[in-house]
C-alpha cells in the first residue's frame, strides 16, 4: 500500500488543474477512474482502468453492471483512493510512482470525464473479444485471438459478452459523455457494430472512440462512421515501413496510410484529428521524435504509453548506462525537434497548429525529461 503525502498530493493537484480541462476536473480523489469509468476486458474482468484488469470484479455468474458498480469492491477503491491510497497490491502503484516522478499518470486521464451526480459512470471502456488481424510483439492472446492461437497455443478465448450485456448497456448511454471500444480489433467484432446501432438510436451524439490498429475499412466500418460520431485512437508503433511491420506482425504499412488518410479525412470533417498512440520500446524508441513529426503533418495529437510486458520489450527495466545512453540520444532528438519547430513560431502558422505542434514536442519532452530521467533516478 502506498500513500501520496500532502505536499505530494498538492503538487499533483496543481499538475491536475493547471492541465487544459474544459471543466474543473474532481480533485477530492487522487483517481477519479473507480467514480465515472468501468472497463469490461475480454477476460469478462470488470475494473475502473486497464491496470486493473483482472483485480476487482468480473461480469457475469450471475451478477449485472448495475451489482458491480454499485457494488463493494469499488466502493473500497472510491474510499481509499478520496484518502490517496494507492491499495490494489503493486497495480495501483504504478500511478502512485508517476505522480511521484510528476510524469502523467493513468490515473489523470479521467480527470476530463464528470463524476455524475446521479452516479452513473460518465465513460464506458469496452474491450469485448480478442479477435483481432495481428499479432503485434508486445501484445498477447487476451488481445490477440492470433496470438493465442498461434504463440501461445491456447484454445480460443471464450466470448463474455451477449445480448444480455447489450440489452443491461441501454440505462448507462443516456448518462454517457463518452464510450470507448478497445482491443483486439473493435472494428472486426460484431458486437461493436451492433452496440454502435444502439447508440445511434439512443444517444446520437455521443462521442465513441475507437482504439484500432489502423487496418480495417470495409462497409460495416463506413456505416459506424455514418451513423455515429467517431473518434480515433490509432496505434503505430514504428515510423518506417521496416520498423512497424516487425513489431505489428501481419501489417503492412501501406494499407495503414492508406486507411489512416481516409480516418483522418473523416475526423477533419468534423473539425476533430486522431490521436496516435505510440509505445515506445527496446525495438523503436529511437523512433519516438519520428513520431513528433507524423503527428505534426496531420494536425493530430500524440501520446505515449508506457510498457510494461513482456519485460524483455520494456525500457525502464534496462540497466542503468543503458538508459543513460538512451536519454543522450533521446535529448538530442528533443534538441533537434525544437529547433525545427523554430520555422512556424517565426512564419504566418495559424495558432490552433501551432498550439498542437507544441503540444506534440511538449509530449517528447515529457517522455524524455520526466519518465526516462525518472527510470533512471530509481537506479541510482
């Protein structure tokens, strides 16, 4: 169990108003996950965020959305996490040493949601099969019904979710700001769609946001698009043609322009860009600053998460010199990035581009200054 102490809670507290929320985010809790999200995963594992998964409840054996919501073991959660608490063994832990280090943590991000007075969730996370195109080397048969089949040699992961949990989702869309569907890949499960009809009947202006690899554009696609309002969290993990192939098995690079111009094209109808969301590893990180410059040329907005499994990809296990060296060459590409970026701050660049751009470089640093430096600051 680990407890954030006042003056750290404080500085988190700052870092959490200071960020550019359209509302005050809830700062009575140091997570507000376990007050307005629940995270279905493909396992049947209910939990507030994907840190949790498998460690709070699980869907199903006779229990409904509303019995676990309201349920005691995320009324425990709530509790400890109001006194900063950071309790679920060392998976709660994980945001309690980001706040430490003042890098982002997990536990931020549902700063931008509401805590629903009528206390129903304001954000629905749904991961509801594995089924999936690819077999990607940091992933695994959770998300991956290739993976499972082929490396892992394992029978297929059984489907959680049936016209019950469809039917049970009808009284939280009414109360939603947001739904999100992720892995395997949302875009080739039935259920999507069918949830996506609902909410276009129920809801029409909710906001869904799709995690997906890229890789999937066909008609049943098209109609979500049509009828619902999308947003796109797109996953590219390598900025050359060699670099993504190798690390998302049977991808290929061309088909992932091609349909991410045609998600993009979409989203600018709508005034709206993707967000792409970038893993850095032992296998690509000297990619990150391309990442910077593909998110620039589209207007759209970056962000980087952190791995963890398998260990043998992760960065902030490596030794101590290595991460060193890393760093070197990481603050060099930052150097480089700012220099860049000196062209549009002197030249007629409109402000919202501008703003993005910065915002994108400001990501790079964050990576390089504050989870980097902070990986190696635990060594010493």
């Amino acid at each position: 169990m680990k407890k954030l102490t006042t003056e750290e809670r404080k500085k988190y507290n700052k870092m959490r108003r200071d960020f550019d929320w359209k509302q005050r985010p809830n700062l009575d809790s140091c997570c507000n996950a376990p007050l307005n999200n629940m995270y279905f995963s493909t396992r049947g594992s209910v939990s507030p965020c994907w840190i949790l998964t498998d460690d709070v409840e699980h869907w199903g054996d006779n229990k409904s959305i509303n019995d676990i919501w309201f349920g005691e073991k995320y009324n425990e959660l709530r509790d400890n996490l109001k006194q900063g608490i950071f309790h679920r063994e060392k998976k709660c832990e994980v945001c309690y040493h980001n706040i430490k280090n003042q890098v982002w943590p997990l536990a931020m991000a549902y700063d931008r949601f509401g805590v629903n007075e009528n206390k129903y969730p304001t954000l629905l996370e749904l991961e509801l099969s594995n089924e999936c195109n690819l077999e990607c080397l940091m992933c695994d048969g959770n998300l991956s019904s290739g993976i499972r089949k082929n490396r892992e040699k394992l029978p297929k992961l059984p489907m959680h979710y049936n016209d019950n949990f469809v039917e049970q989702l009808k009284e939280y869309i009414p109360h939603l700001e947001e739904l999100r569907f992720n892995g395997g890949e949302p875009f080739l499960h039935k259920i999507v769609h069918k949830i996506c009809m609902l909410v276009s009947e129920i809801n029409p202006k909710l906001q869904i946001n799709m995690a997906t690899n890229g890789m999937v554009y066909n008609k049943r696609v098209q109609e979500i698009l049509d009828k619902c309002d999308i947003r796109m969290n797109i996953s590219i993990d390598g900025f050359t043609k060699e670099t993504y192939e190798k690390i998302r098995v049977n991808s290929d690079w061309e088909t992932l322009m091609k349909n991410f111009k045609i998600f993009w094209k979409y989203l600018l109808k709508k005034n709206q860009a993707p967000s792409v969301m970038v893993n850095p590893m032992r296998n690509n990180w000297w990619e990150m600053k391309d990442a910077v410059r593909f998110t620039n040329k589209y207007k759209s907005n970056l962000w980087y998460n952190t791995i963890h499994h398998p260990p043998h990809l992760a960065l902030h296990n490596l030794p101590i010199e290595e991460l060193k060296d890393i760093y070197t060459q990481l603050k060099e590409d930052l150097r480089e990035l700012e220099e860049e970026n000196k062209y549009y701050t002197s030249s007629n660049t409109p402000p919202d581009y501008l703003e993005k751009r910065m915002a994108n470089i400001g990501k790079f640093s964050m990576f390089v200054e504050n989870q980097v430096v902070g990986w190696i600051n635990e060594k010493r």
